[in-house]
C-alpha cells in the first residue's frame, strides 16, 4: 500500500512540475546571463555604433552607459543619416529625437530639437536632473544650453543639402520603403546568421538608430535616436522619442526598440507590446513577429507601401527581430560574435 504522506508529497510535485512547466526549464538559461553581456542595434550603422557600447560593455560596464555611447557613434557620423549631418525637415531645418530608458523605468526623452549634437545625452539627463520626462522644441534647447551643451551651426552637410535640393524639385512627401538599404555603406561585408554575406553591409541613409543591451549584470537599458523621416512636414514627431513606441525597456522581462513608419509604431504602442508578449512567453522573434501582424490588421491594404520593423532582446540574453517587408537588418556584438543579421518579415 502507498504511503499516504508519499502521496501526498508525490502529487504536489507533479502538480507544481506541470504548473511551471517550461518556466523550470529556463532556469539554467536565465542563470548564464551573468557575465555575458550582448548589444544589439538596427540597421548596419549598428556594427559601429555596437563597437562604441561595446567599449562599456566588454569591461563590465552598465548597459545604460553602453546604449548612450554607442549611439552617439551614429549622432557623430556626417551623412544624410541620425544627427546634425542628417536631411532636414521640408524648411530646409534639422530637428532631432532621442531617448533613453534603464534597468529601473527611469526613462528621458528630447524632441523636435535643433542644433544639439547629441541629442541621446540630453535624453539622458533629462532622466537624470528634472522632474519630467520629455522635454521638446526650444525648452529642450534651452535645457541642454544650460546643462552645458554647445549650440552647433544651423548648417546642412553636404550630402544632406544635394538631397533637400532634389527634393524642392517636386516637394513631394513620401516615405520610401527601406530607404535605408538604397546606398551602399562604407562597411565591410557582414556576415548573416543564416551563413550568408550581406553585400557592402547595405545601408548607410537610415533616419534612425535603436539600440538594447544587457550588461555583465543581467540588467537590461536601451536608446533610439533619431532625425525624423527626411523632408518632413514642420513639427512632424514619429516613434524613436516615445517611451513604449519607439523604446521599451522592463528588466523582468526585455527590452525592444523599433524603427521604420514611426505613425504606425505610435498606433499600437509598438516597443511596449513586443515586450508585453515577451512576458506573455514569447521569444524575442516571435513576439516583434506578433506585434507586426497587428499593425497588418490594422493597415489592411495599406501595409504595403509602409516598413515597420521591431528588434528585441529577452532577460535570456536572447535577441531577434521582425519587419513588414525584407529588407531590413539589424547589428549584434557579444564576446562571441559580431555581425549584421537579415531580419525575416510577413513580406517575402
């Protein structure tokens, strides 16, 4: 006869064994987080941006520190890019976006801010010394004046005055489906996950860059930076600024950030949904696969001629991506491997 004790003991084993199911099983996984930190970024201005986080990062620095410096990398960068070197607004004015959010929900966040060369480190102080979290137009200006910011000269780079010169042939607004990947970069071909090359890195006129990373600590922090889409309607905002759009961070869970039609991310609250499936279980693909699938329900026909694309990273140190249409990459950097990654899409 079974001991009724025995009983006992065995049954609630199997009932919390079939309660917690895979959750017993990722217990190992979430346990080799420490000490491997990871950094990944959209598009293939990502490689180099990467290698800036990556200066934090590889000496066990905090992921927040990480995500600030890699960005500016591309902040710096002179070209029709994320920055001051970026194409203007249909007035012939750059205006720039940015934010930041930790391991802890502090979150800042700049927009529609002229003349900043680092608009992600406003960002972060406004995190870091008021009260608020978003600051915008002349009092974000005024703002990092007086933290110590050097107003730069209202001048367009070169690249970015030929293209605004093209554009006042016709004044036309329309967004163009990964216009990032239309020019060649400078970068050396990348690898692809998949075994493939990815010729010339591709790239090289993105108007955004995100960034999430985990830290030797497990802790979680990300950035999106970003001069709006090129030629835009004065006072335009999109996605990259807004917390749970463009950016979301939840340390328990993930971190996602997105880029492409910024009104369509804004629609659905893109970055917050991601890792909301995320918590719902989903891994990092999965879940930028399901957040991409709502905005075809919502655009119907419509989808067609936008780009939206999601990149994300779970508490697993587990990272993947999912995009409307192909086309667009995104760039990871760990101490194993570093390379720039195809993302799949519902379009093929």
């Amino acid at each position: 006869m079974i001991n009724r004790r025995k009983f006992i003991n065995a049954s609630a084993f199997t009932s919390l064994a079939a309660l917690v199911g895979k959750k017993a099983w990722a217990t190992p996984e979430y346990e080799t987080v420490k000490g491997k930190p990871i950094v990944i970024s959209t598009w293939d201005a990502g490689l180099n941006a990467n290698k800036g986080a990556w200066g934090i990062l590889g000496k066990n620095g905090r992921a927040l520190d990480a995500v600030e410096a890699g960005v500016m990398v591309t902040e710096s960068e002179q070209s029709c890019c994320v920055g001051l070197g970026a194409n203007p607004d249909r007035e012939g004015i750059v205006t720039l976006d940015a934010c930041i959010m930790d391991e802890f929900f502090n979150c800042g966040s700049v927009a529609f801010l002229e003349r900043i060369k680092h608009p992600v480190s406003v960002a972060r102080r406004v995190m870091e010394k008021t009260p608020h979290v978003m600051l915008v137009g002349n009092g974000a200006q005024q703002f990092a004046i007086a933290e110590g910011f050097p107003l730069e000269e209202q001048t367009l780079s070169p690249d970015a005055e030929k293209a605004y010169r093209e554009w006042l042939k016709k004044s036309e607004y329309k967004p163009v489906i990964n216009i990032e990947n239309k020019k060649q970069s400078a970068f050396a071909p990348s690898r692809l996950s998949t075994g493939e090359w990815l010729p010339g890195g591709q790239a090289g006129n993105h108007d955004t860059i995100g960034m999430v990373a985990m830290d030797s600590q497990g802790n979680l922090s990300g950035s999106c930076t970003t001069s709006g889409m090129g030629f835009k309607m004065r006072g335009r905002l999109g996605d990259s600024p807004i917390i749970g759009a463009g950016l979301f961070v939840d340390n328990e869970v993930g971190a996602c950030t997105a880029t492409g039609q910024g009104e369509d991310v804004i629609r659905m609250c893109g970055s917050h949904t991601v890792v909301e499936f995320m918590r719902q279980g989903f891994a990092p693909e999965a879940a930028c696969k399901k957040a991409i699938e709502r905005i075809i329900k919502i655009k119907g026909e419509k989808v067609k001629d936008i780009q939206v694309a999601f990149l994300a990273l779970n508490k697993k140190g587990q990272r993947g991506s999912f995009a409307i249409h192909k086309g667009f990459s995104y760039a990871i950097k760990s101490h194993d491997i570093e390379m720039l990654v195809a993302s799949k899409s519902w379009f093929l």
